[in-house]
C-alpha cells in the first residue's frame, strides 16, 4: 500500500477509530448539502430527535434544481417537485445553524464552485457531498468524496462517515499545452489513456509539468472528471499557486494565522520519496482539443483522430458500448467529429462554470455569432462568477454573440430544472457526463469539450477546432485533415 503521499497523511489525521467490518471511521472537515440528497438524511435525524454534530462544518445551497432564468426564481417555483425539496432546505438549515447560500445571499451556485471561491475548501480536509463530483475540491489538496443519504445522515449526527482506504496511483501529466488546449482536455485525455474503469480502487494524485502549469480554476476542472476515471477521488499537491488563490478568501483567516495553516499544508503534501501503488505517465504535449463521440467520457478522440470502429476494442463489452454509441450518435466508424452538427450550446457547470472558463469562450465570441438554429446558453457556476462576469463585460460578449446569460446552477448538466435538450438534439457541452438521458431527452446527444469548443460550435453550428480562433495556433484542423489521417 502507498506510504506518505497526501492521501495517507490525510487519511491519518481524520481517521477516528478502526470499524469491526475492517472499515475505518472518518472525521469530515467540510460538509456540503444541497437540496437534492440532503432532505431524507434530515428526517432521519429529526426522527431519532437528534442534534447536528457539528452544524459549523456543514454549508448548503441550491443548485441541482435551482432556475437558471432570473424571472422563474420568484417563490413559490413553479415546479412543485423542485419547490418542496428548496423549502425542505431552507427549513434544515435554518432549524438547525446550518449557513445556507440561497437566491438571495448573492453566494448561491453550484456546491463545488461555491466552496472554493469562499476558502471553505482548503489544503489537508476531507471534504464530503451528496454529489459524486465532490472530487473537484481535491485541487486544494484535500480528500473530497461523494457520498449517499445516509452517509449523509451519519456525517449530521456524528460528523463521520465510515469508509475504506483506497489504493493511490499517481499521474505524472508530462509535457507543455499548447494554444487553444486546456485543463479540460487534459483530464478527457487521461481517461481515454485509462479508461473510465482504470481508476476503480483508486484515488488519482495527479502532479507533473501540465499540472503544475495549470491555475487553480484549471486543477479544479482536472480533479472535478476523476470520477468519470472510476476514482474514488483525485487530488494535487497544494504549492504556492494554491496559497495564492486562497489568500483573501472570506473563509480563509489572515496574517499569522495563515501562515500557520499553510505550515500545516506544507506538511501534507506526498514526500518525495513517496510510495504509491502504481505510476502512470500521461503527455499531453502537442495533444489536441478532445471531444467525445460516444455515450461515456472514456469514448473520447483528439479532433485530429477519426471515431474508431468497434474492431478496434479488444475487450467485448467495450466492443459493444461502442456500437451503442456509434448507433446513438449517428456515427460510423473512422467519420471525423469535426463538421458533427450541433444544436445547442451549452457552457457552465461545477467542471467549466468559472471565471476563467468564460474569459476563454470569450476569446472565440467576440465579434462572431451564433449560428442560426443553435440555442446557446452560458450559465455561471455561481452568482460570485456571474457577478465578475459582469463586471468585467463578459456577459455582453455572450449576449451579443446571440447566448442566453443566465443566473447560477447545474442547468442542462443533469437538466433537473427546465434547462433540457429536446428531441435528438446534439448539445456540445462543457459538462462532465454524456450518458443517454444525462440532459433531459433520452434521444437527445451530448459531446463534451473545453468552453473554447464549445464556443467554436456555437459559432460554427457544428464541432470544430477551436484554434482556428486563435491568432498565434498553427494547428487547427478541419474534417478534410481528420480525412487525410483515417486514409
């Protein structure tokens, strides 16, 4: 088993006591509850007329269900449904000391945007949601796991879960990205290089040049996917670009008192003679933009590469999820995703809903338009990230390109709210997941890619290289050169 790698200093530090069905009992630093899997986990505590444990450690707020239009957010919500869950929220929040970042604190948003932009989310915590891509928060450097309801419930009435220690495999991400490329198409590419099952077993140190290149917004998007990799969770070593991010946070104290958490940061970061249980090397250097053309994030080419052919899979259940795709998407084998038409635009989410995922859509936007019959929405990850949208005049690059500017929440990701494809719609989409269903229409087809993909689709009206918008690339290609390879 590793020794001495974050993972295992964490791990230590909240490990509380040793279960009798071998499992171990963890504390957890960082709670986080929203609407959707929180209200059963309440009432079980209600029923047994227990206290939170530690209501200070536990933060809310509405995202999963949340409106997305700014005149549809006026209560009571016009879906029942999503209505009664927001009012169970705000009921156990407000019953139990519980901080609770709804419509009206200017802080709602996506669970895992909303911690890291108020340094609630720091170096050396385990951090815990009832979501699965609780994974972002291991960017600081922290332990972050989804969990169930009833994980849920146990982290209320005793601040612990019980859980089992996994194996560490640790990525080092070689080389230097180019233009037009980014974080997004790192995290695409190391799961086509594993697979969506590699990292079962595993949570995933992710370290190497292209990492420590990367801002903290950029690692965020990396750690958020570990899920889609079939890790537990994934995380980076906390350096200065980590503290520098950190400082000023509402949530992070000042002067000495930041100085003696960062010395406990320092602390727990992997030794350099650390062990893991297994290295994996990914180059990302002259890669290029990623999409997917099937069903899962692991059904995923570079845009230089045609989609691939079933033949090519040795295992047969892979054989057969490719012919499923390439059936759903209307795909033939060795076609160029390049010119695949799109109907819908979709940016945001908790992997690209942040600032500087739309200062880069912008970069394509400005001065161009949406193509004609594409519907396009730019949802913030936060009411924060819109806010300095806004004040830096992004939101009128969106709007004037022809793009819906909308208010903070998951949106189309998941489409719990009225954000949804319809029909057999193609929507290229800066979000983590492209299983059928996953937007709303069991027909409807997703394509992940980097918001600068995105961005170049909804300008296009199809999939393209998003460097064709970028002055200083000589790499851009078209589906005439994907051709030329397949040939």
């Amino acid at each position: 088993m590793s020794q001495n790698t974050l993972y295992d200093k964490v791990w230590e530090k909240h490990k509380v006591a040793e279960l009798p069905n071998g499992q171990d009992q963890l504390f957890i630093g960082l709670h986080l509850v929203h609407e959707v899997t929180s209200p059963q986990a309440f009432a079980m505590i209600e029923e047994r007329d227990m206290e939170i444990a530690y209501p200070e450690r536990t933060f809310a707020t509405t995202d999963h269900i949340a409106p997305t239009e700014a005149d549809k957010r006026e209560r009571p919500l016009t879906d029942q449904q999503s209505e009664e869950m927001l009012s169970a929220l705000e009921r156990n929040t407000a019953e139990n000391g519980i901080t609770f970042f709804g419509f009206e604190s200017g802080k709602q948003g996506i669970t895992h945007v909303v911690a890291p932009e108020l340094g609630l989310s720091q170096p050396g915590m385990t951090v815990a949601c009832g979501d699965s891509h609780t994974a972002t928060h291991g960017a600081f450097g922290s332990i972050g796991v989804g969990v169930g309801t009833s994980q849920i419930r146990d982290i209320l009435a005793t601040g612990c879960i019980a859980a089992d220690k996994q194996k560490v495999r640790r990525i080092e991400v070689e080389g230097s990205l180019g233009e037009g490329v980014s974080a997004k198409d790192i995290i695409l590419k190391i799961i086509q290089d594993l697979g969506v099952d590699g990292g079962v077993g595993h949570v995933y140190e992710y370290g190497g040049p292209a990492i420590r290149e990367l801002d903290m917004e950029g690692r965020l998007a990396v750690c958020n996917m570990s899920i889609e990799g079939g890790a537990r969770a994934g995380y980076i070593n906390p350096d200065e670009t980590t503290y520098d991010y950190l400082r000023g946070r509402e949530y992070v104290p000042e002067g000495e008192a930041f100085e003696e958490l960062k010395s406990y940061w320092e602390s727990v970061r992997s030794d350099e003679d650390a062990e893991y249980d297994d290295v994996v090397t990914v180059n990302v250097a002259d890669i290029d933009p990623l999409v997917t053309w099937g069903i899962n994030p692991g059904q995923v080419v570079e845009v230089s590469q045609p989609v691939p052919a079933p033949e090519d899979f040795e295992a047969r259940s892979d054989r057969e999820a490719a012919e499923q795709a390439l059936e759903h998407m209307d795909l033939e084998a060795g076609q160029s995703m390049l010119g695949y038409d799109v109907d819908v635009a979709f940016l945001g989410t908790c992997t690209n809903g942040r600032v500087t995922d739309f200062r880069r859509a912008t970069e394509v936007l400005e001065g161009r338009q949406v193509a004609d019959g594409v519907r396009a929405l730019a949802v913030p990850g936060s009411e924060t990230v819109r806010q300095r949208c806004e004040e830096e005049g992004l939101d009128e690059v969106f709007i004037d390109a022809g793009f819906q500017w909308r208010r903070a929440g998951c949106s189309m990701c998941l489409a719990m709210n009225e954000d949804s494809l319809e029909g057999d719609e193609v929507c290229a989409s800066s979000s983590n997941r492209n299983f059928i269903g996953r937007q709303g229409s069991k027909d409807g087809r997703t394509v992940l890619m980097s918001p600068a993909m995105v961005a170049a689709a909804a300008v296009e009206g199809e999939v393209t290289d998003c460097r064709r918008f970028f002055e200083d690339s000589a790499h851009s290609l078209t589906a005439d050169d994907v051709s030329e390879v397949a040939d």
